[in-house]
C-alpha cells in the first residue's frame, strides 16, 4: 500500500520510522511518503493560510496551495482522508475498509482547517472520507494521520509477525472488547493470575476468556452488546 501524507508538520510524522510500521516500511510492505505542504507554496514567506470570510477568529488553510499539493500527489486510484472533527467516527471498520485501498492521501488541516472546496472539488475526482478520531478538537490533522496510519497498516499482510493476533482483539470480528491478559510472574504483588489460565485446559480457558470478554463489553460498552448479532452468542452466552 502506499499513502502520502501533507503536512506543515512533516516531523510530527517522524514516529512512523518506529516499530512494526517502520519495519513494515523497511520490508517494502508499506509506501509511505510524508510531504511538506509548504513545498507548494509561491510566496517568500509560504504562505498556506488567510483570515477567514465573513469574519471571525483564526485562520482557514488556502485551498490554492491544498490544490496544488493534492494535484501532485493524487492519482485518479487514490482515496483522500481529511482529518476533521466534523468527520466520520474512524473506527476500526474503518481501518478494516481503508486496509482495502492501494493508495491513501492525508490532508493534514491546521488552524481553523482546510477551506472546504478543497474535499468539495476532490469528491468529484477521487473517493474523499472526512475522519474524526472522536468528539474533541485536535489542533492540527497529524495526530489522526498517525492513528489512521498506525490502525490501518497493521492490517496488512505481513505486518503484524503473528496474524491471530489480530484475530480476538478488541473491536474485532467477535464484535466485543479482548478479555484481560496476563504474563510471569503468576503471583505480583499480592494479585495471583486466575488459576484457569495455568490449568493448561484449552476448552476451559476460552470459555473463561469469551466470559470475561462478555462480561467486560457489557460493563464498559453496552452499546457494543446491543450491536451484538444475536445469533453469534451460545446458549452460555446469553446466560450471562
Ligand atoms: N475549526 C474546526 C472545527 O471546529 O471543526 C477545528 C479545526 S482543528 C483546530 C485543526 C485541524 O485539526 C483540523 O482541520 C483537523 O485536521 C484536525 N483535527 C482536530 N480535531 C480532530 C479530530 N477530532 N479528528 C480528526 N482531526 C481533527
């Protein structure tokens, strides 16, 4: 896969040389271009903002120099994600879908973001999503690319050394939160590991683990059981 990133930050970027996606990087699983978005600038002092009209605070990202940027850096194959929170939620289908691309472009805005012709004049070229990481306001898109970025590639075949353990994590297939993990020493600080886990019965400890995932989803996410499809759970299941 190959995604290019602008930004006026390019060295917020930098994380990206680090573990399974730098490695991912380096075995050539994953293209990953990081541009200044200055570079597309004309003006001394390269310039990539102005004063918003019809008034008020701060400034708005010019959609001249996005435009400029976005025409070199976008093929017609590519799909454009504009980090914003007014976006879409990102969640991990989204990640499972964008996995799917052969090429993603992330427009990192600033300021009071990206003057909106810009995903506007896009969508009529390219497939644009608008990405929220949530209900808080970030005060550039680099830290979204990041997340975008991290969530997505770890997807990809040959990124992650084990691929089961994609299998049963959090926000998976199953539709539930992972059950607790646990490693040596079996006894810390007065908190002994549960004694199924050391019984070496593998029936009983994925029942313990699909109880635990249960029980926890429904603590702390209730709206994840409701989305739940009924005929997914088993008979103990539903006792729970
Ligand atoms: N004025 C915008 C608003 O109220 O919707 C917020 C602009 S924010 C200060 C600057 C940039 O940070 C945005 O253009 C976007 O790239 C990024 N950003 C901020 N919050 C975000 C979030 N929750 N998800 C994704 N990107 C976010």
């Amino acid at each position: 896969m190959r995604v290019d990133v602008v930004s006026i930050f390019p060295e917020y970027l930098a994380a990206l040389d680090l573990s399974l996606v730098g490695k991912a990087r380096t075995a050539g699983l994953l293209d990953l271009r990081v541009h200044d978005l200055r570079a597309w600038t004309d003006d001394r002092h390269r310039t990539v903002d102005d004063t918003p009209f019809g008034g008020g605070a701060g400034m708005v990202m010019r959609p001249d120099v996005w435009g400029r940027a976005l025409d070199d850096v976008l093929d017609d194959g590519a799909h454009l994600v504009v980090p914003s929170p007014a976006g879409e939620v990102f969640t991990q289908r989204t990640a499972e879908r964008l996995a799917g691309e052969e090429h993603l472009v992330v427009a990192c805005g600033r300021y009071e973001g990206i003057d909106a012709r810009v995903a506007e004049h896009y969508a009529g070229r390219v497939r644009v999503t608008e990405l929220s990481l949530g209900d808080y306001v970030l005060n550039g898109g680099e830290v979204a690319a990041l997340v975008v970025v991290e969530a997505v590639a770890r997807l990809l075949p040959g990124v992650v050394g084990n691929p089961a353990s994609l299998v049963e994590e959090s926000h998976g297939a199953a539709g539930l939160l992972e059950y607790p993990v646990y490693t040596k020493p079996a006894e810390w600080a007065g908190h002994a590991v549960p004694d199924v886990l050391l019984s070496g019965h593998h029936a009983r400890i994925e029942r313990w683990r699909r109880d635990r995932a249960l029980e926890r989803t429904a603590e702390r996410r209730p709206d994840l059981v409701a989305a739940l499809d009924p005929a997914a759970l088993d008979r103990h299941d539903v006792a729970l």
